[in-house]
C-alpha cells in the first residue's frame, strides 16, 4: 500500500474550515491603566454587567440595570488600546488612556468609536481600608469614521499619545490581509484579542557582516489562528532588519509512506520526495534561548502518529535543521528522524 502525505497532513486536515471561536476567556486585571480598560469590555462581552459597572467609580448610569440595557442590541465589542498617559495628582496617580471600539450590533451593523478613559489609583501605601484599587472615573468618546487600527487618538486632552509600536500594526495588518477568512482570531465573533500575538525580539548579525557591526534586529511575531480537535494552528510574521514586514513559510518536507497492511501500523518504507512551504505550523512555539521554532503535529488524538520539525533563525531566516516522523499507527511513540542538520544544543 502507498501512500504520499506531506509531513503536516495529518493534522492539517482540519485547515479547510475553522471550528467556531469558543468563549472569551474571563480577565480582571487591575495591573495597569490598560489591562483595566481591556477588562472592562471583557465584561461587556461575557455579558458580565455588574463587573463592568464596578469598575467605575461614579456609577456610569442610573442603575445596573440601565448599564446593561445599554447593551442590549451589543453582540460584541473590539478593542484597541494605546499607552496609557500617567500624572501625579495630590497623592493619586491619573491615567489617560486611549481606545478604539468597533461595537457589533445583534443584527451585524458595527458602529465605532474613539477616545479617552480617566483612571484613578490612590497612593496604595497610604490607603486604608476599604481598599480602593485602580478604578475608571470617567471617559469622552466620540463616533470614529476610521478603521480600527487607525482610529486611536494621538491626543488625550491637552497631552499627545506616544507613538505606538508601528511594527506591531504592521504585523497585525499583514495577518489580517492573509489570513481573514481563514483564521479562527480574525472572525467576526472572535474575542477582540485574539489576534494579539506572542512578540519576540531577534538580534542577529549576517555572515557577511564584520567583527564589529552592531547587531541587526528583527521582529518575529506569532499569531493563533485557530483549534483543532487535537492541534493548535499558528502563523508567523517577521519583519526583518530591512522593515519589510511578511508572514513566514517554512520549508517541510514530502513523505512517501508505505505500510505493509492497511491497518498502517507497521512501515515498510519512509522516504522524502520533496519538500513543500508550509505557512501554517502545528502545536508550535519559539525558543528565544536557540532561536528556534519547533512544532508537532499531530496525525490522530492518541498522538501515536506525528511529525516533528525544528527551523533555526540564522542568517536573517528560519532554516529547517530537523525533522522526525512517527508514521506508525500503532498506539506507540516511536519517530524516526528523516533529516538532521541540526548542530546546536
């Protein structure tokens, strides 16, 4: 029996159509100026009225229930949110935060907004009891004409906004314009932070460079993109020391695969034909400490079947140095490694 399957097949047999995005999950974050405001609208989405109500310190609205009808006609509301601006005042600290919302009506209308949130913590260490924590005290918002990601204010006040992180935007643009319509994160019923990646700095330097040239710098940037029954999908977006700023795709390599029955469990004959690029990883994540990425995927829940491959980022991009492969159904964990170039720890 033959078979030719790509290293990543097995688990990317779930890539034709994203499951639906589960739940929000619950934040309550009084750390920041900013984890507070994101709270907020995590309360609002999970439909938590009075959480989101208690975050101020002036009630909002007559009553609860006022705040609630509020968002009666709301399905769900994105989120983007800038530096927050810091003042001391008489023994408190106030912040100025800037946001953009895009708000979902039940019928799928959207209507955005943008502007500025006033917080207030009291000195902690001269607090007494009840302890009053970081609390909302106000907000001026108005109706925005802009996309969301170019809606944020660059003043709050009399104060302008620090620049934010242009490569961050970039990034998340670049995803979005690959992946809409592919990616679980970038529906339109997803969390509104969903698409927030896991950011990395990588300092680097050319083999062509000299001794003595200061480091290069690069952004890697990984997106969620969606869940399988079994496997977690992820994209990558770099952007190189030349500001060029584009999703990865990484070399894997082509199997033929032939077992000795029809029950696979036994492999006669593993080889690669080929390779593919593969812009989508499988259960992936980044080592900053070996500045490498590895992933495993997954060929069936008992994980008895898989593929693993490592890239290494050297000379400005991510090679693949190894890749193993347990093609055996077998109910055991057995992987052959079919290419190693690797030489690091």
């Amino acid at each position: 029996m033959r078979r030719l399957l790509s290293a990543i097949a097995g688990a990317m047999l779930i890539a034709g159509a994203a499951p639906a995005a589960a739940a929000e999950p619950y934040l309550d974050d009084r750390s920041s100026a900013e984890s507070l405001v994101r709270s907020l609208y995590n309360a609002i989405n999970r439909k938590e009225y009075a959480r989101a109500y208690g975050y101020f310190d002036t009630p909002p609205a007559d009553s609860l229930e006022a705040y609630a009808q509020g968002y009666a006609d709301t399905e769900r509301v994105a989120l983007r949110v800038g530096p927050a601006l810091e003042e001391g005042a008489a023994g408190s600290v106030v912040y100025q935060v800037p946001v953009a919302l895009a708000a979902t009506a039940a019928d799928g209308s959207e209507r955005r907004f943008a502007g500025c949130y006033t917080l207030r913590l009291a000195n902690p260490q001269i607090q007494g009891t009840p302890f009053r924590p970081l609390h909302i005290t106000g907000a001026r918002l108005a109706i925005a004409t802009e996309p969301l990601d170019a809606a944020l204010p660059t003043r709050c006040g009399d104060r302008a906004v620090p620049a934010g992180d242009a490569l961050l935007q970039r990034a998340r643009a670049a995803f979005a314009a690959h992946y809409d319509g592919i990616c679980q994160s970038l529906a339109p019923d997803a969390a509104p932070d969903a698409a927030e990646p896991e950011a990395h700095t990588i300092r680097f330097n050319y083999a062509y460079d000299d001794p003595d040239q200061p480091q290069r710098e690069a952004r890697l940037f990984r997106f969620w993109c969606f869940n399988g029954a079994y496997n977690e999908i992820h994209v990558y977006v770099l952007a190189n020391d030349a500001g060029e700023v584009l999703p990865l795709s990484f070399a894997t390599p082509e199997l033929d695969i032939r077992y000795r029955d029809d029950a696979s469990e036994t492999v006669e004959d593993l080889r690669i034909i080929g390779y593919t690029a593969q812009d989508r990883l499988v259960n992936s994540g980044y080592d900053p400490q070996t500045l490498s990425i590895s992933a495993h995927a997954k060929w069936r829940g008992l994980g008895d079947a898989a593929s693993d491959g490592l890239w290494i980022f050297r000379d400005g991009r991510f090679t693949l140095v190894r890749y193993d492969v347990d093609a055996s159904y077998d109910g055991e964990i057995n992987p052959v490694t079919v290419l190693d170039h690797h030489t690091g720890p």
